[in-house]
C-alpha cells in the first residue's frame, strides 16, 4: 500500500497561491456565511480562517443566528457581491434545517465570479462544458490534484467508481470524470454489491460521512483509493477505509486524517486568488 504524499501536493499549491498573492495590487478578501449548527463544519471553518491568516488572506466571518431568515441571507449576499472588496463568498453547509429548502436559491445568489466553492448552477455548467472553464468545487479539485499526481492522465477505458451523490462531490466529479473520458459510476452507501463494483473499479472516491465502512479486499491491485470522508469515532478520526496497517496490496491511498482534507483547503485559496484575479 502506498500513500499519497498530500504535504507535496499542498506545498506546490501553495507556492502558485504566494506567488499570486504577491502579485496582487490589493488584498484578497473572503466571506464565510456561516448559517448552520454543524459541528463538523464549525471545525473546517476554523481551519479555513487558520489558513487564511497565515496566507495574508482577509477572512471576514458572518455568523447567523437560528432564527434567521432567508432573505436575511440572500440580502447579506447581495451586499458582499456588491462589495469590491471582497473577492470570495462560501457559505458553509450543510445549512440550518430551516434553510436546506432553499441550499440552492442560496448558492445560486452568489455572484458567480466570487463563487469560491464553484456550487452555484453556473458554475456546474460552466466546468461540465469544459473543466477549464468554470470554478471546481475545493474537494473535487482536490481529488483531482491526487489522480493527476498519482494515475496516468489518460482516462480512456477507466472506471471511475465515486460513492457519494451529493452537489458538493459525487455529482460535480463524475461531471468532471465523464467530460474527461472515463467510465464513471455514481454509487451511494445503499447501492448492492458494491464489493463487486470495487472489484472493477480503477479509481475509487469515497465520500460517506460515516467512516470505517470499508476494507480494501475486493480493492483491485493497482488502483487508487481516494477517500474523502473524515470524521471522528472514539476519538479517532477516520475515514470509509479500515485496517489499512497489514495490507500488502498494490493499492494506492489517501491516509485519513492528513490525506484529502489539507488539499480541499489549498484548493479552496487558489479558488480565491484566481477568481480575484478574474475581476481585475
Ligand atoms: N461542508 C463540507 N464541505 C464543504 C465545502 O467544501 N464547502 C462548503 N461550502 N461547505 C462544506
């Protein structure tokens, strides 16, 4: 089993973000909306604005409260897209229950050149035309980066299983996939047989949220597992792969924590220097 070296990969965008950075006549701002209770996302938030710090990034955070109301949202949206100061707006989801009825009304407000996370229907549109043209959501992007660094860059006749369906990953890169050529499978923790989809399988993206679900038997050698789920059990932090220690396996993958996580958070600042870039 090898393991990706996400340290590599984040130091080498990191380097393009300074460089950027530099090269930039007046600071880069971002907006964090932050309208939901999760605690998962009160922990990536904090690490977001971490790392904006340390980047010379402005990080303006605006926390609502409970009971907000949408139009509250989308008026405060309306106003950071109207701002010239601010290059970036993310809201943060999952959203208050109250608020997950309109996610999409929410994302799709954002102006889709201050689109940092690239969620918004534009955006979608724009990277499934051709991944070079639009924003890719931070995850995607950084999945990416993995693939591009560690399997050919040729996905003719590959298969691409992806266990996750949502906006933020399954959907936007099996998009991504697909426009690149692959043969792309769209699975979720329900599907049946998903052992035999391993089996097939050339590249492997999993997203559950629920951790330690899997083992890398029916993993075919010589693929690349790709596991985005990171959340804490017994105060461990896993992700879906378990007992990877004696595993002799020709397989290749992201260690959970320190895999995908710290690529998804340099991909996001790139996001923003190049859009800042975009509204020059
Ligand atoms: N919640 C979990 N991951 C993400 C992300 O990448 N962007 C946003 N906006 N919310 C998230």
């Amino acid at each position: 089993m090898q393991l990706v070296d996400s340290k590599k990969i984040t130091e080498n965008i990191y380097a393009y973000i300074k460089e950027q950075i530099i090269a930039s006549d007046k600071p880069i701002k971002l907006a964090i909306i932050d309208a939901g209770n999760d605690a998962a996302s009160k922990k990536y938030i904090a690490l977001k604005m971490q790392k904006g710090m340390e980047l010379g990034i402005q990080v303006q955070l605006i926390n609502f409260k409970e009971d907000v109301k949408i139009e509250e949202v989308l008026s405060k949206i309306d106003e950071l897209n109207k701002d010239d100061s601010v290059n970036g707006i993310l809201v943060q989801l999952p959203l208050f229950e109250h608020l997950a009825p309109y996610k999409h009304r929410i994302l799709n407000s954002i102006n889709p050149i201050k689109d940092t996370d690239g969620l918004s229907a534009i955006n979608f549109g724009l990277y499934s035309q051709d991944i070079l043209n639009g924003i890719l959501p931070a995850t995607v992007d950084a999945c990416l980066e993995v693939v591009k660094e560690y399997y050919k860059n040729d996905f003719n006749g590959s298969n691409v299983l992806i266990v996750n369906n949502s906006d933020l990953i399954g959907k936007p890169l099996a998009t991504v996939f697909a426009t690149l050529n692959a043969t792309v499978t769209i699975a979720n923790e329900f599907t049946k047989n998903l052992e035999d989809l391993f089996s097939t399988a050339d590249i492997i993206v999993t997203a559950t949220g629920k951790g330690e679900l899997f083992d890398f038997d029916s993993v075919q050698d010589g693929s690349l597992v790709v596991d985005v789920t990171s959340i804490k059990k017994d105060d461990k932090v896993v992700g879906d792969f378990k007992d990877r220690k004696d595993n002799n396996k020709d397989i290749t993958y992201t260690p959970v924590p320190g895999g995908i996580g710290p690529i998804t958070v340099a991909c996001l600042y790139r996001n923003l220097v190049n859009l800042s870039k975009l509204q020059k």
